[in-house]
C-alpha cells in the first residue's frame, strides 16, 4: 500500500494536479491522523493531495474541530448546518460541531426551552432511535443527524460517525452501549488507536480491568493519550506500571 506520508512530500516537491481520492486508503489516512494527534498541518498536507471528497471533506472539518476552544459561554453560536447534498462524512463533521460546541449543555441536567429560531434542541428524555432513557436534555443531532450519517454509510467505512455516537453515550453513562458502536468501528478498522482508546475509557468506567488489559497492550510504552483524562491516565499506570502513559493535555479541554 503506497504511503500517504510519500505522497504528501512528492506534491510539495512537483506541485502536481490534485488526484482521484480512492476510498481503499481511508484506514491507512484515518490512521495518520490519530499517530499525528489531529495535527493540522498534516490533514492539510493529505487534503490538497487529492480532488474534493466527502471524506476528507468531512474528516477535515473534524481535525479542525479538535484543535479549536469554543466560548461555551458565548449566547451567539453559529453551528454548521448540513444541506441535502451532504454525505456520510460531511454529516460526522457536523454532528462532532455540535458536540463539541455544546459540551458544556449537553453535560448539563439543566433544561433548555425550545425557543423560536433554536429548532435543533427539543425536551425529552427518551431517545428513540438509541432506544434509551437519556435521562437528561436530549439532543437533536443525536436522533437526526447521527441517524442519518449511519444511514448514508452505506459501505461501512465511517468509524468517525460511530465514534461520535459512541462518545455522546459515554456521556450519559451508557458505557455498554457506547462499547457496542466502537466495537462496530472497531470491524471496520482493528488498527486505530483512537477507537481502542475509547473503548479502554469505556471499560475504566465500568471497572472491567480483565477486558482492560487485551487492550492496554495495543498500546506502546509512553504513549499520549488523545481523550483520556489525567486522573484515568495515572488508573492505567496504576494498573499497568510498566507502560508510563501520559495524556495530550492540549485536547483535554474540548474532548472530556
């Protein structure tokens, strides 16, 4: 399999045309991107490689999203609004803004009226597409536009929009549940390690250190840890002293 890394200084070095994306490489690029810890610089590299796309497009947006702060606090949120031509990819990008966006209210037990022109946030605590008791506000992208990501991944090669979905239960404290949609992800592409460290945040949580350890040794020595907190970074070292695992503080912010 030809290395993107190769690609990337090739076209620095001959300026040559943008060429066709072939899907076929999306794990290999999924890939990078988490080794890289989201850098920008890289997806940037990888996107002017090839013509436009939906997934890098979408994956794009997501690598943005991860390396930006958002004034929570803010009254005026502008959010990214999907349109009828958006696929699969395009969707995860917008269901990761709005939870990105949004963390700080979707935490919240409070409750948040629908107000006119703010159609995207509705009362209840019952999901029906998780078929769950969320037990707090519910959240539009959730039961609309993750839907509709999931729907459109017709070929199954969307981890994103699973690992978005996964994370929102994780949230609410559905860690069993958020397993089952990483383990789907997991299928799709066994050598990402973002996916495997979400689950291992899963079985933390729910204090499962037998189905912990199968995981922990995916993981080399000194490792960062993209979404792992400090406090379930020293658990692990705790556990498995011999690993010394640190987390990436800088993501800490926007993703726990």
């Amino acid at each position: 399999m030809k290395s993107i890394i190769i690609l990337v200084l090739l076209l620095g070095l001959t300026g040559c045309s943008k060429k066709q994306f072939d899907s076929s490489e999306i794990n290999e690029i999924d890939n990078l991107i988490v080794n890289s810890k989201f850098d920008i610089k890289l997806i940037d590299s990888i996107y002017n490689i090839y013509e436009e796309n939906d997934y890098l497009n979408g994956l794009k947006e997501i690598v943005y999203l991860y390396n930006s702060e958002f004034d929570t606090n803010n009254n005026v949120i502008i959010y990214p609004t999907p349109n009828e031509n958006d696929k699969t990819f395009m969707l995860t990008s917008v269901c990761f803004a709005r939870y990105f966006i949004d963390y700080t209210r979707l935490s919240s037990s409070l409750e948040i009226y629908k107000k006119k022109g703010q159609d995207f946030w509705f009362i209840g605590t019952y999901s029906t597409f998780l078929k769950v008791d969320i037990d707090r506000i519910s959240f539009y992208t959730i039961d609309h536009f993750i839907k509709n990501a999931i729907k459109l991944d017709t070929f199954s090669i969307n981890i994103w929009i699973r690992i978005c979905l996964s994370k929102y239960l994780m949230l609410h404290q559905y860690y069993n549940l958020s397993l089952d949609y990483l383990f789907d992800a997991e299928q799709i592409n066994g050598e990402n390690l973002y996916i495997k460290e979400l689950i291992i945040r899963n079985y933390l949580a729910l204090d499962d250190n037998t189905a912990l350890a199968d995981y922990v040794d995916d993981f080399p020595d000194n490792y960062k840890f993209i979404d792992l907190s400090q406090e379930e970074v020293e658990e692990l070292n705790q556990l498995f002293p011999s690993k010394k695992f640190k987390n990436n503080e800088k993501y800490i912010k926007n993703l726990y």
